[in-house]
C-alpha cells in the first residue's frame, strides 16, 4: 500500500481508517567497492514497504538523501545540510499532517541521519508546541532498522566475522536480495577494512581508502538478505501495530 501507487479518493478512503503512514527514510552515498550507492535508501524501503503491506499501513514515498557529507570524498555520494535536511523533514510531516495523516513512522536506514532526525522531530513538535491549539496530535518515530528485535541475532547468525559498521555484509546482503543483477564483485584487501573515527571527507577517505569500515562485504548473499529482511518486516509490523493503536500518549 504505497502512496504513490494510490489515487486520492483511495487516500481519502485510508485517512477515514487510519492515520499511520511509514516513511522510508536513508541516505545515496558510497557503500564500498561492493556496495550500492542506494543501500541505505533500498533497506528502509524493502523493509518498509513490506511490512506497509503486511500491518495494512500505508507507506510515504522513500526520503532517500540525508547526512552524508563524511562520504563525499567518494563519487555519486548526494548530501543534505542538516538544516536542509531537516526543513525538508518538517514540510513532508506537515504535508501529511494537513491531510490528517497523526502517526509518521520513519524507518531509518543511515546511522549518519539519526542527530539530525532527532533534530527535525523537535523542530516539527516545536510548532505544535508554540502554537495558541496548545498541542497537536502528530507523533513522530524514529526506527533504526538494525536494532529491530531480532535483526541483530540474524545478521550474527549469517556474518559472525567482518560484519563491521559501514558497508556491512548485512545491509549489502539486503540489497542484493532486493536487486539480485546489481550484485558486484571486486578484489577487497585488507579483507576486513579497519575500524576509526569519522571526521570530514577527505579525512574519511584517507583512513578507509576504499570506503569501508570493519567489514568484508564479500560474504554478502541474497540468501541473507532474504532471511534478514524476513526479520525485520516482522518486527516492523509489530511496532506498526501498536504505533497505530496508540491513544494520545506521546513516545
Ligand atoms: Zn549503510
């Protein structure tokens, strides 16, 4: 069930229903000599967009550039400032809000979004928060598709070594299950990429030279993409669920 595949009155049907929407929401920057540009983009949006189907929610288009400006060393990485970010953020709650949509579930597929969406959620409570209505109902959150219930366990099932923290076997696997022919192949060396800081750009590309960290991508499978993503719809459409039914307690 997907927002851009809907005509209005099937929206205005929705709204009468339910007032949940999920948004995928990710990053386009590098993702190592393997990885896709998309990773991050493509995990939130499988995931999402399965689990919309699943808990009968319906699922915003994909936010699919964020906080990438540490990748920019790297060609066909796109960067929002945070404060771009986040004014982009508050118009696409605040479209969605004045069509009565109350509940906006971000699923988040970037590590590097997660200052800057905390950020534009203070933001967006800030108008309801000052305005003479004292309040609204719009409630905003947050997910990190790795730490989902039952994720963790299944990306150290499939890669006990080399999973690591970007680039990682895990998030490439998923992608690889979403889109089997973009699968790539390279020469990795080291075999796990070393761990560090993240500073500027320039910086980011001199200590990971090929865009790494701590992982070895080459163990990325479709098989585990599959049964990962498996996971994490489950434990989406949980969250969905009750996220939904949730009177007017704000989280
Ligand atoms: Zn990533």
């Amino acid at each position: 069930m997907q927002l851009h595949l809907l005509s209005w009155p099937e929206v205005e049907t929705y709204l009468a229903k339910s007032k949940t929407i999920l948004i995928p929401i990710g990053s386009t920057e590098q993702h190592g000599p393997t990885g896709l540009m998309g990773t991050d983009a493509i995990c939130a949006e499988v995931i999402g967009g399965r689990a919309g189907d699943e808990a009968g929610i319906m699922v915003a288009p994909t936010f699919n550039v964020g906080q990438a400006q540490h990748h920019m060393a790297f060609p066909g990485t796109m960067t929002l400032r945070p404060s771009t970010m986040i004014a982009a953020m508050v118009d696409w709650a605040r479209s969605l809000s004045h069509h009565g949509f109350e509940r906006l579930y971000w699923l988040n597929g970037h590590g590097g979004n997660i200052a800057t969406m905390t950020a534009a959620f203070s933001e967006i409570y800030h108008g309801a928060s000052m305005s003479e209505a004292k309040g609204s109902r719009l409630l905003c959150r947050m997910r990190n598709w790795w730490e989902l219930p039952g994720v963790g366990d299944t990306c150290l099932q499939f890669f006990p070594v080399g999973e690591g923290h970007h680039a990682t076997p895990s998030e490439i696997s998923v992608t690889y299950y979403a889109y089997p022919h973009a699968r790539k192949q390279a020469a990795l060396e080291p075999k796990i990429a070393p761990f560090g800081p993240i500073n500027d750009a320039a910086d980011y590309r001199r200590r990971f030279p090929d865009g790494r960290i701590g992982s070895d991508p080459s163990q990325a499978n479709p098989e585990a993409g599959e049964k990962i993503v498996a996971a994490a719809v489950k434990a989406v459409v949980e969250e969905l669920r009750s996220f939904a039914e949730e009177k007017e307690e704000k989280a």
